[in-house]
C-alpha cells in the first residue's frame, strides 16, 4: 500500500456538513471536501443561510472536482434550537429528510464537523456516519451527537474524550490535522538554512481576528526584538485586537490574506514561525492546531504558547513549559538567540517530514482503513444501517 490506498471512500456519495461556509478560508472542511471529490461526490452542506426564504435550497457546482455546494434555509423558526432543542431535534430531523428528497441524491456517508445544527446524524438516512469535531466540544448535547454516528474523530485525545464521555459507543480515533496541498508541496522542498536578507523574519499566519489568539504575547515579543521583523498573513477586521495591539510596532508588518500558494511561498522565506493562544472555551482548549503542520512544511522553528501536543518534543516545537506561558518571550529569545541549532537541515527535514505524513490522502486513507473494519466488524452493507 502506498499509504494513501482506499476502499471505502471510493465511487460514495458523501455528504459533508460544515459549520463553515464553501467561501470561508479554506480550512480542514474545506481540504477534506476537496480530497474527497477526487474519487467521490461531494456535497459541501453551508450552515443554514437564514437570510433566504424558508425552505429554499440552492446547489451550485464549485471550482474544485466532484464538489457541489448545498446552500439552505430550513422551515423552522431559528431560536427553537436554543429554547426548544427538543422540539428543534424532531424538526430539523424532517427538515433534513425534505433537503435529502430535494437532493435527489441520497448519500453513502454523512460526515459531519458541525456540532451545533443536527443533533441526530440518522435523519440523513445514510448507511454511515462521521461526527468529526476539531474544536472544543463545551455542552454534553453538543457530544451526544455521537450516539448517532459509527465513527467520531478528532484531533486531540483531550476532544474526543469529550465526546465518548457522553457517547462511548461508536468507534473512535484521533486523527490528525491535514496538510493542504500547497504545504505538501512546500513540505517536499529542500530545506534552506539561508536567512532571507541577513536579518531575522519571523511569522504568523492564520485568522486573525480569533479571540483565542494571546495578543498580550505577541505584543511583548514584538517590543523586546526591535530588530526582528514580524510578518502577520491572514484576514483581520478594522477594530482587530491583535492589529490595535501591535499597531505602535513597527517591526510588525500586516500583509492581509493571500491565496495558500502564495502563503506557503512567503512563510518558505520566514527563519521561523509563531503560534500564541490561550484558553477558550468554544475555540480552542490547547490541545492541537492545524497551524502546526502548516508550518512544519517550512522546515523552520515553530516558538509556541504551551500545548498538549508535542509538549516533549523541544527538537520540533519550542514551546513554552509554564501553563501560564509566563515564559514565552524566554523561550523565544533563546531560540532567535540560536537559530543556526534549531533550524539544522535534520531537525528541518524532521519537521517537514511530519507534515507530509499527515496529507489529507494519507488522514483520509487511514479513515478509510476504520470505515473498512466497521464494515468487517457489523457485517452490515452499506444498504442495511437503519
């Protein structure tokens, strides 16, 4: 096997449910989609739009191969999900099925990220079910949309215990964040031990205007290495925290968002790379980030605030080792101090090497694997789920 083989998701119509719509940045919902649609059809199911009229349902094809966006409004008032989930939970259940009939298309897998919107899976009618959430679950109903699946996945052991505390029966795995397409290609790159024009660049690239960014880190790191220029890509508002916060240092540059090829060229050109979060409820619990893989593809140092992952690893991150983080810009002024160690060719082809492990092919080979040993285990067809 090559690592990217597949059985299951071969010839499937999927039906993939995004709490993010198809124009957003493109992020893991969006590269699953696209990964998927090279030998499956897909229907990338927006959140409900409900600025449409009642029970409208839009279908328009999309830039990417055997991709179609479903954009849609369902037929019931939107404050029963936080006022009546019961009620709600029987309601979108037959809106769902309406949208199915609508569709004309009755999907082979449903595979959900959002945790929000459908609470019971089994209304799609599909043979299989994925609940799949990156982000922190904070509500035991929110969790409990798992009993309605065969598999629940995410990216951390500390979500999915959030989940199977609540919903212990279905098969579940960790599956890592995805290395997009344009990062595999940065990732496949040689290394490059040059720094771009003698001084130090360092980056950070992401949305950023997410509240679980710690802008206070940024800030002091910035203050206390004049002489660093700090690159910031990525789409930020007009009254953006972490814009306010470093809007008096001039060494910090804001480039805005690019196009993830030109993203990946000029984070190639970075000696290294940040990441600072804290706390936050619904955002992050510092547990893993897909900014991660991302910038492993460059090769270079990553300085991040403390996470779970890779916390005993200080050859591939340099993180920071209180939980408070009170010493980040220690961190980070030892390893500027010593970039020649820290971005050595082998711990540069390490981490590049990381990244290309973790493709979306090789995360959706190793789903494929799951779904073929729950096929195997339930001797059920893919016809026969009820």
């Amino acid at each position: 096997m090559t690592g990217t083989d597949v059985r299951w998701l071969t010839d499937r119509q999927i039906l993939l449910i995004s709490p993010q719509v198809w124009d957003h940045i493109p992020i893991s919902k969006h590269h699953y989609a696209e990964a998927l649609g090279l030998s499956n059809r897909v229907f990338f199911l927006d959140p409900p739009d409900w600025t449409m009229r009642p029970g409208a349902v839009r279908r328009t094809a999309t830039e990417r191969q055997g991709v179609e966006r479903i954009i849609w409004r369902p037929c019931l008032p939107r404050a029963l999900r936080f006022h009546a989930p019961g009620l709600y939970r029987i309601w979108i259940g037959r809106e769902v099925r309406r949208l199915v009939r609508t569709l004309r298309a009755s999907p082979d897998l449903v595979w959900c990220f959002d945790f929000n919107t459908y609470p019971d899976l089994r209304a799609f009618g599909a043979p299989r079910a994925i609940f799949h959430p990156v982000d922190p679950i904070s509500d035991p109903r929110q969790a409990r949309i798992g009993r309605t699946a065969d598999l629940v996945l995410s990216v951390s052991e500390r979500i999915l215990e959030s989940v199977t505390a609540h919903a212990p029966s279905p098969v579940s795995a960790v599956i890592s964040h995805g290395t997009g397409p344009e990062f595999e290609a940065l990732a496949r790159a040689e290394v490059s031990t040059q720094q771009m024009d003698g001084s130090i660049h360092c980056g950070y690239f992401g949305n950023l205007d997410r509240p679980t960014i710690n802008v206070d880190l940024l800030r002091a790191v910035a203050r206390q290495h004049p002489d660093i220029t700090f690159h910031y890509w990525g789409p930020f508002s007009e009254g953006s925290p972490l814009a306010a916060a470093l809007a008096d240092c001039g060494n910090c540059l804001f480039h805005g968002a690019l196009p993830k090829a030109e993203l990946a060229k000029a984070a190639a050109d970075m000696d290294c790379l940040l990441l600072s979060y804290q706390d936050h409820e619904t955002e992050s619990d510092r547990s893993n980030s897909h900014k991660f893989l991302e910038y492993f593809a460059t090769g270079k140092v990553v300085v991040s605030s403390r996470m779970s992952i890779y916390a005993d690893d200080p050859e591939l991150v340099r993180m920071s080792g209180a939980v408070d983080d009170s010493d980040f810009c220690d961190v980070f002024s030892e390893t500027v101090n010593t970039l020649g160690t820290h971005n050595a060719p082998e711990r540069q082809m390490r981490r590049k090497a990381l990244a290309l492990q973790n493709t979306y092919p090789r995360n959706i080979a190793r789903i494929d694997s799951i779904l073929c040993q729950i096929e195997t285990t339930t001797g059920r067809s893919k016809e026969t789920r009820s």
